[in-house]
C-alpha cells in the first residue's frame, strides 16, 4: 500500500510529516520481511522489524495516533519468529552448550 500510495495512507503520512518518505519506507519494510522470510537472515530480519515497528508505534503515538496497526503487526512478527526459532528468545546464560571433549 506504501509503494501504490494509498490514499488513506497519503492521509496519515501528511499529517505526521513524513509523506516524502512514504515509498521508501515501503521499500525497507519490504527489504526486512525479506530478510525475516530467508532462514539464513531471519534473526536479522526480526531484529530490524522489531526496530521499523516499534519506531512506527512510537511515531503514532507522538502524533495522538492510534498505534494498533504496527503493534497488530509487530505481534503477528513476534509470535512468528518464536514459531520459527524460539531460541532467539532465551537468555545467552541460559542457553545450553555442547562441548566436546578431545
């Protein structure tokens, strides 16, 4: 919707000042659900939506928006990386690890 220029998002993004960034912010959400979507760069994918999100729930937030789109958004991403690799979610200290013995 970003990189069509929706007009209900060309309302949004021209009252919180951003609507010059609209397709480009398109185009990085798209290069971090890709990076999310390929199992090698999944933690770097999920690590970078959690930023681009949160900074959109806070950008809403500032501007008395409602922010339950990317916070929808932001739990569906979560709830997806736990079902996916729910090690990224424990502690380094807890993590268990093997050694070998030579």
């Amino acid at each position: 919707m970003k990189l069509a220029a929706a007009p209900s998002l060309v309302d949004i993004y021209s009252k919180i000042g951003l609507l010059s960034w609209l397709q480009a912010l398109g185009v990085i959400e798209l290069i971090f659900l890709t990076l999310f979507l390929l199992p090698r760069t999944m933690k770097l994918g999920f690590l970078l939506l959690t930023g681009y999100f949160g900074g959109a729930m806070a950008v809403e937030l500032s501007h008395g928006s409602v922010f339950i789109a990317p916070g929808i958004i932001l739990s569906v991403a979560w709830i997806a990386a736990y079902l996916r690799d729910a090690s990224i979610f424990k502690s380094a200290g807890k993590q268990k690890t093997l050694v070998t013995s030579l």
